[in-house]
C-alpha cells in the first residue's frame, strides 16, 4: 500500500519533492508555523531552507555515503538493481523540526531516530511519520533530545540503538543561536565519539546574518574530524543552489561531511 494524504489549501501542510525515488515521491508535512500559546515563530515548526536539499542529497543515487548506497530508491527493486543492506543503517537526526530528512532516510530504508528538545517538534513528527508508516520498512522514532544532556544522549545509544554508535548523525539549519553551539557540538562528539571512524556526520547549513561566525562553529570540530564540503554537482541544478553571494562567494547553503580522524 501507498500512503495517498492530498490536502486541500492547508496552509499547515507543506509538499516537497524527493526527486531521485522513481517515480519521485511528493512528501506533504504538517507545519507550525506558530507558538499556539506565545504567538511567536515556530523554529521547530517549520521547513527551514537546508533540510530539502538535505533530503535530496541523502537519496542521491551518486551519494557516496555507504550507509545510503545501498539502500533501495525504486519502487519494486529486483535484486539487480537493488541497493539493499541486511542491516539497515542506523540514523539520528539532531533537531529533525517537522522530519523530512528523516522520513527520507526512513523512506531509503534506514532504521531511523528523529530527535528534538521542542515538544511541538516531537508531535509534528508523529503525525507525519504516521502518515508515511506504511511505505517505511521502520517506522522513524521520534524522541525529546535536548543538546547538552549527555544522559540523554547515553540512553539513546544504549536503549534504542542497543549499545551501538549511529552509522549517521545529521542535521539542518542548527547553527543559529550562540547560546546552543557548545551544547550542540557537545552531542555530536557524544553520538560519534572518538574512535568511532565508521560514523559520518552530516550538517546542512544556510548561510545567514554572519558567515564568518557561522563558519567558526564548524572549525570548532577540525582538530577531532575530519571536514569535506559536499561538491556543487550534488546540489539541485537550481539557480538558488548554485548562486554565490556577492558578498563571501558561498552559495546559499553548504553540507558538510565530517568523519573521526584516525
């Protein structure tokens, strides 16, 4: 069975495209776009710019990520053109928001663990999880996970991952507030620890107010990991993708890969 959920000018409901399944897979999210108590901005609630190209790059056949290489992005895979694991790699996402770049992996066939520290977040992704559970081999798993407590961090590794590092930890648009980088990077060295050179970690950026301060949160990781940004022939040959700034000469949005140094 195919889910089928065609809204009819919901403006809480978002649809993006995952173009590299085939047939593509039109996705449609539910969004909150505001607090319904404060009134305020919904960060949590809404499909920010990196997570799409995010998604789009992670269900790239030419990703050269093992842990989505071999997983299946055709409707009725045959053993010759299948990409298919035994075990099905292991992703947290950190902040997921509303989930597309969970569900995409999930839809991949990844075992899947969304996180976020926002209680709107943790609804939004069961409800839209719910919706595609019947075209994922796993369920993705929403669970709270507020950056910084390493307890937390702990019981996810040893409760739900039974005791086994994640193939992949990744994220989009996390880098914004000051006040949350430290604890940020605090819980990706905890999920990929030192040693740990088999696990890939995944952050897709849109550059905002400050590059160079943006970019510093970054720098943060080089003595431990090793960094690649993710080369212009992954991105959509979209003119927003692929136009530099005239200011710093980035493109609107980066991913970078990071991997433990030996």
């Amino acid at each position: 069975a195919r889910s089928s959920y065609e809204p009819k000018d919901d403006p809480s409901i978002v649809t993006e495209t995952l173009r590299h399944f085939s047939p593509p897979r039109k996705v449609q999210l539910r969004i909150q776009t505001h607090e319904p108590t404060s009134g305020r901005v919904s960060m949590a609630g809404t499909l920010w710019e990196a997570s799409p190209l995010l998604a789009d790059y992670i269900t790239n056949p030419a990703c050269p990520l093992e842990a989505f290489q071999r997983m299946r992005i055709y409707e009725g895979d045959s053993t010759t053109n299948a990409r298919l694991q035994l075990q099905p790699s292991t992703v947290v996402e950190l902040g997921s928001g509303v989930g597309l770049a969970s569900l995409a992996a999930a839809l991949l066939g990844c075992r899947v663990y969304a996180t976020d520290g926002s209680p709107s977040s943790i609804r939004l992704l069961g409800e839209n999880f719910e919706r595609y559970a019947v075209d994922c081999d796993v369920v993705p798993h929403a669970s709270m996970l507020e950056w910084g407590d390493d307890d937390a961090a702990d019981s996810l590794i040893h409760n739900q991952l039974l005791g086994q590092f994640p193939d992949i930890v990744m994220a989009s648009d996390v880098v914004y507030a000051h006040s949350a980088r430290e604890e940020l990077s605090q819980t990706v060295r905890r999920l990929c620890p030192k040693g740990h050179t088999q696990g890939r970690v995944l952050i897709a950026h849109r550059w905002r107010a400050d590059p160079v301060d943006e970019q510093s949160f970054f720098e943060l990781f080089d003595d431990e990991f090793d960094r690649e940004e993710v080369g212009l022939d992954f991105l959509p040959e979209d003119s927003y993708y692929r136009t530099r700034s005239m200011i710093d000469m980035k493109y609107p949005v980066s991913i970078f890969e990071m991997r433990r140094k030996s």
